[in-house]
C-alpha cells in the first residue's frame, strides 16, 4: 500500500520536475532549438555506446569498460532513444520520492535535493538512474536494517555499474563503524560482500560470453588510460574549467567525506559509537569513488560530478548535514581559505576571471553553511538560492549536453 506520506513527496517531485521541463522548453524557443527534443540530440557520448552494446553486444575490447545492465535493460523494454530517457525519468521520480519519504524530509529540503544540477543524468539515455534505483535501495535497506533490501541494491548495483571495488571496502567500514564487536561486524558483511562477488561475476560472465575473457573489463580500462599511478597536477577534467570546477567541487566535498570518516574511526577505536550505516556507507562511497578516480585517472577527473553528485549517496549526506550541523561564523572563514588553497590544485590562478569563478565555487559551500545560520532571514535566503542556482545549473548542463557538450 502507497502512504499518503509517499504520495505527497511525489506530487512534489512530479510538480517540480513538470515546471522545470516548462522552463526549459521556452528556454530552447528562446534558444531557437526546439530541434533539440528529438532522438539524435538525446544520443550524445556514453548514449550511443550503450546503445551499440545493446544491438550489437560487445564487439569491441574497450567497450567492456562498460557494465551490461543497463544496455540489456534498454534492450527488454525496446525503447527508442527518447522512450528510454522518459523511462529513466520515472525510474528516478520514484526513487528520490521514496528517499524523500523514509527521511521525512520538509518540501524546501526536498526542492534543493531536486535540483541538483548532476541529476541531469536521470532525463538522457545513461545508467544513472537504473543506479540511483539500486543505491535507494541498499540505502533503505541499511536505514531500515531490512537485508533483503541491502542484498538487492548491492547485487544489481554491481550488475550496473563497477563499484564493486568500491562497495566492499564501503560495506566492511559501515558494519565496523556501527556493529558493537569486530567478530559481529564482519559476520554480518559476510552475505552483502557475497552479493556484491556474485553481481561482478555476472557482469564478468557476460564479458566473456562476448570476448571469451573473464578479465576484459580490467584490460579495458588500460585502453581508456584508467591505471594506477601517481596523478599530474595541475587537476583537470574534460569539457575546459567548468568542467572542473564542477568535478573539482566533488572532490572537495568527497575530501570532507573522508576526513570525518577518518574522525569516525578514531572515534571507534577508543569506544563504540551511534551512527547510522546509511551515513557511513554513503561517506565511504563517496570519499572512495573519488580516492580510485585520484589513483587511476592521471590527474583527470572527468566525470567525478556524476559519480558523486548523481547518486542517493550525496542525498543522505547532505541530509544528515542539513539535520546535524550547528553553525559557527569560523567555519566560514575556515572553508574560505581551505577552498581557495585547494583550488590551486587546478591552476586556479591562471587567470582572473578563472580564479574568481572558482571562489564562486567557495561562496557556494558557504551558502551551504549559511543554511544553517540561526538568522532565520540568512538561512532562509540561502537555501531559495541554493535552488534557484542549482536550477539554472540544472538547465544549462542539460541544454548543454543536447548541443553535444561535455557536462560529465
């Protein structure tokens, strides 16, 4: 049975979702490029490779960097190109409805959650909403402590996309962090980790139905230049500074994430603690996704905002953020600084204009706090702008990624 609870945050969903769609239909008449709604502007990049995988298999060895569930998902319900797009669509409305609903979050906290710029992803013809349905339920399974739900978003995630690798450290971390013994924990991670094994060794499975290789999706990533070394500097991502500026925001966040997990397992070692393993697995996955892009991408990282920021896991933390945080005028300064030493790690000052809008950048993280000031008038102001930010950014990557433009 559907809660009105339920039914309520996805009116709100489907309402937000609708004005947006209004906005930017007169933004493509503005634009002159209603052409744009058609089926060739909607196959750009990833798209069209998980569309020769799902007609033609995998015929090509550096195609095996890419995990089958979603090509053999678009090959079940036969949609065309837009079709599988509006379905991913509803796949993700229902989704981020059902997480808005377990955390009882208010209407203006779920409007910046819908707005995240990243969740473009969910409307075009990607694997991120078939992944964003396996992480609200691995998410709700450990918020609920409900295994069946954890086994089924562990088992068809890794089935999705590779983050198995990701995923076990992630899963031993979150029972270790919140489980009273070491010999407790590790029993309980035991049936998730078997999960996790058995989604890889589906995926390996069909590679080899294809190649005759079990181990082609490794020799894949040596073809898109993904192995370990130490990466160059200055950082980068494809698509120019925007670009990174939008991976780079994700990695600083992911930076966060794993200074306070370090913090945690400090915490932990000197006596048990409360938190919740929706928490800690979402830091875990967060602060790893970007450790493996560090380690493996050259100093490139090139959609890093994607695998960050189009996930449930960035919800989860930003929501215990929103729920948790005491505002402090130092940590306004204290981000400031931090953020603007760390932006030289992408030649930030390499010109002006470049340096201003990555401390743009900056001030966005301070509206985050900001949020939380207990100057109702500050705090209010700040999150209807974090929203309308969000929106434009929302519409222009997607506007983008029509014009066959790099968002990530």
């Amino acid at each position: 049975m559907i809660s009105k609870q339920y039914l309520k945050h996805l009116g709100l969903t489907v309402f937000f979702y609708l004005f947006l769609a209004l906005i930017f239909y007169f933004y493509l008449i503005y634009k002159g490029n209603l052409n744009f709604l058609d089926n060739y502007h909607f196959l750009r990049f990833d798209a069209r490779l998980y569309l020769d995988i799902r007609d033609n298999g995998y015929h090509e060895s550096w195609l095996c960097a890419f995990f089958p569930a979603f090509p053999v998902f678009w090959k079940i319900v036969n949609a065309s190109v837009i079709g599988i797009s509006v379905l991913n669509s509803v796949i993700f409305i229902v989704c981020i409805s059902l997480l808005s609903a377990t955390y009882k979050m208010d209407w203006i906290r779920q409007l910046f959650f819908l707005s995240i710029p990243s969740f473009v992803f969910m409307f075009v013809p990607y694997t991120e909403a078939l992944f964003f349905a396996t992480g609200t339920l691995l998410i709700v399974g450990l918020k609920e402590n409900k295994l069946i739900l954890i086994i089924l978003g562990l088992l068809i995630g890794s089935f999705v996309r590779p983050t198995t690798f990701v995923f076990i450290p992630a899963i031993l971390g979150c029972y270790f962090l919140t489980e009273q013994n070491y010999k407790t924990s590790l029993k309980k991670a035991i049936i998730p980790i078997v999960a996790l094994v058995l989604g890889l060794f589906i995926t390996m499975s069909v590679h080899f139905y294809y190649t005759n290789k079990w181990f082609i999706f490794f020799e894949a990533q040596k073809l898109w230049k993904n192995y370990l070394h130490f990466p160059n500097f200055p950082l980068k991502s494809w698509g120019g500074d925007g670009s990174s500026r939008f991976d780079g925001s994700a990695l600083a966040i992911s930076i966060i994430c794993g200074i306070y997990i370090l913090n945690l397992f400090a915490k932990k070692i000197k006596s048990n603690l409360s938190v919740s393993k929706d928490l800690v697995f979402s830091l875990l996955y967060m602060c790893g996704t970007s450790m493996l892009i560090i380690a493996y991408r050259d100093g490139n990282l090139y959609s890093l905002n994607r695998f960050i920021y189009a996930t449930p896991f960035i919800i989860v933390v930003l929501y215990y953020f929103f729920t948790n945080y005491i505002f402090h005028l130092k940590h306004v300064w204290f981000i400031i600084i931090l953020s603007e030493i760390f932006w030289l790690l992408f030649e930030s000052y390499n010109h002006i204009h470049n340096l201003l809008l990555y401390s743009a950048v900056s001030l966005y993280f301070v509206m985050l706090l900001l949020t939380k000031h207990t100057n109702k008038l500050i705090s209010n102001f700040s999150i209807f702008a974090l929203i309308a930010i969000n929106c434009i950014g929302l519409i222009k990557l997607y506007y983008r990624f029509l014009n066959n433009g790099w968002v990530g």
